[in-house]
C-alpha cells in the first residue's frame, strides 16, 4: 500500500480527516462506501415494500459469501448476528450441557466472552480461568485444565487488554483430542488479522462489524464448523429458524444451516453495510491488510523505544497485533490521553496505559506525532 494508495483511501473516510484516530479496538470510522450500502437498504423498502425480500437477499448471500472466504468458512455455515455477545450467547445457551461438564475460559478476558459463560455454573458447569501471564494466554496452561469433560474453550483471538494474539491452531488441536469445542472471539482481529478457521480448527468464530471490521454498529456475523452445527441446538428460535417459514411452521423444523441462529427479522442496514465492507476487504487483500497493521505497530513501539516511553507489553511476529500499550512514566495516563486528545489524537485507556490500535488507513507521520505528543510534556494542539 504506497502514499497515493493510502490518500485515496483515507478520502473515503471522513471522520478521520482532522484528527489522528488510533482507536479502533474500540470503534471504528466507517467508509462513505459502507453508509451508502447501508442506507440503500431503507430505499429498497421504501421504494420496493413489496419486492423488498427479494431485492435485499442478493446482497445478504454476498455477505455470507464474502464472511465465509474471509475466515475460510462456507456460506452455508455464516449466520448474522446483533453483535459479539449475541452470537458467543447462541453457544452458551445451545450445548447440552450436564451436571459435571466444565468449560475454559479465560480470567481476564472482554466481558462479552465470559459472562456469557460463567452464568453456567448455577446449571453445575465447572467453569475453569485461564490467567494470563504478562499479558499472554499460554497454550500450556489451557491444556492442563482440559479433560474429557470439557465441552467448550473460549478465547479471544486477540486479547483487548494486552494485544497478545493467542495461537488458537494450537488450541485447535487440543479441542480436536478431547472433543471440546473451539470457540474464539474475533472482533479483535478479524478484519485486521488473518485467521482460517477451518485449518486453525475454530469450530465457532464471533465477530462485530463495529472493530476492525470498520463495519456497521449492531452487526456482525457467526461462523460454524460442521461439528458446532450438529452440537450446538438453537434456543433463540423465531420463525425464521425453521424451513419453509411462509407456511407459518409451528414445529421445530430447523434449517440446516447456519441462517437456523437468525430467528427472525434482520438487521438489513447492518447486513447490506456489512456486506459492501467485507467486499471492500476482499478487494484489499486480508494479508495486505495485516502487514500494514503490523508494520505500523512495529514502526510504534520502536520509536516509543528510542523516546523512552514504557511498552506495557512488546508482542511481535506471531503474538502480535494491532493493540498497542503505552505509558509515559512519571505522568499519570489521564493526563497523557488528555494531553493526547487536545492535540487531535484519538486513543483509549486500558490497563492503566494508552491503547493506540492504528488501521491500515493510519500514516507512519501519524506514528510520529503520537510519539512526539506522548513523550514531550506538553505539545501544542495539531
């Protein structure tokens, strides 16, 4: 991705075009691209009320066509979904689960992908916590945990509060040998770091549009091996769970594919943006994508080494990500990320630090003035 690339693409984003927005672990601006497909959805209604199925479903097959070639899934195994915890919740309450079984999890991980499972020990699961150490989730410690009661290990493909990137093949593999499932949430990576699920051995994978995506708020998509669609019974069920849903079905007549988790009526908006972003990621290049957020966050943590401010964590190669920690010692973190935002430049506190996570769309001078602004004691507004 050269300079006149990059200003081309950055046109295409309008809110970032006063400021330095290195927050998009958090949310992320969205292409003019993407508002337009979304709003095209509501003239399709507006304008074809009666064609409006028919007119739409075109642009939903494309996004589960484009969701499945993202993460190495079919389009017959994604399922549309309101956001993270909607779909790691379609899991927790779908396994049959019994008295004795366990399920890993880990200690410190985002909210959406724990309490959804720990709600289970009051149906006597034994939830087990992975700790992390220094920021990682070692295989290791997930194998010790794991026997033949195991029905699900939970992870984040990228932990939110360190940006270690956990190896889940390696899981994958564990989860093969004891029949556990692999469930990972990837709204931390997906969009920004390849991952295929079917040679890593994911057998679920959530994802919000609303990260790295640089997706549509309220959507994102769930994919299923074929092993998770046979284990996993839908509990959230509406009509359109079932086959032929226009004859009104009162049985539990599941589809039998991945739509069975979309009960009833979607979030078209969402989906339609959804859909044009994943198309604008395919043309891209997912591995484009990642080396450029790589490469920024490498650029990052380098100059923050020369301008003696503290790395939290220092993951690179395999482990790391577009998550980047950082602290100025001897000045508190909110006067850093105030000092931050009154310079124009947009990041998140976490872990007691600053959470710089750049796009690709971000510049290499935008890494410098982030160093620049966090290493000096005060630096006068861009």
């Amino acid at each position: 991705m050269n300079d006149e690339f990059i200003r081309q693409l950055r046109s295409d984003i309008p809110y970032i075009h006063d400021k330095i927005y290195v927050d998009n672990a958090s949310v992320t601006p969205i292409p003019t691209r993407v508002q337009v497909a979304s709003e095209q959805y509501n003239r399709i209604v507006s304008e074809r009320l009666r064609e409006y199925r028919a007119a739409s479903l075109p642009f939903f097959d494309k996004g589960r066509a484009l969701a499945a070639k993202l993460v190495g899934s079919r389009p017959d195994n994604i399922a549309y979904v309101q956001n993270t915890a909607h779909g790691l919740s379609l899991v927790a309450l779908g396994v049959d689960w019994r008295a004795g079984d366990n399920i890993v999890v880990c200690a410190e991980d985002f909210p959406s992908n724990y309490l959804c499972w720990v709600q289970l020990a009051e149906f006597g699961v034994d939830v087990r916590r992975v700790g992390s150490k220094a920021g990682r989730i070692e295989v290791s410690d997930v194998r010790e945990v794991v026997d033949s009661r195991t029905r699900v290990v939970s992870v984040s493909h990228v932990q939110f509060y360190s940006g270690f990137r956990v190896d889940v093949a390696a899981l994958g593999e564990i989860c093969a040998a004891s029949g556990a499932l692999l469930v990972v949430d990837g709204t931390q990576s997906t969009g920004a770091i390849k991952l295929d699920v079917g040679a890593a051995g994911v057998d679920v994978l959530v994802v919000s549009a609303h990260k790295w995506m640089m997706g549509p708020r309220g959507i994102g998509f769930a994919s299923f091996s074929e092993r998770a669609l046979a284990a996993i019974t839908p509990r959230v069920v509406g009509w359109l769970s079932v086959n032929d849903p226009f004859a009104f079905n009162r049985k539990l007549d599941f589809l039998p594919d991945a739509r069975r988790f979309e009960p009833g009526t979607a979030n078209g908006s969402g989906i339609l943006g959804l859909a044009e972003r994943l198309a604008q990621i395919d043309e891209l290049g997912i591995d484009r994508i990642e080396e450029r957020i790589l490469s920024l966050s490498e650029l990052l943590r380098e100059r923050s080494r020369e301008k003696g401010l503290n790395l939290v964590y220092d993951f690179g190669g395999k482990t790391g990500s577009g998550i980047n920690l950082l602290r100025r010692l001897g000045t508190s973190t909110l006067e850093t990320h105030a000092n931050l935002t009154a310079n124009g430049i947009f990041a998140s506190i976490r872990n007691d630090a600053i959470r710089i996570s750049p796009h690709y769309y971000n510049t290499p001078d935008e890494i410098e003035r982030i160093v620049t602004v966090m290493s000096c004691d005060r630096v006068g507004s861009a």
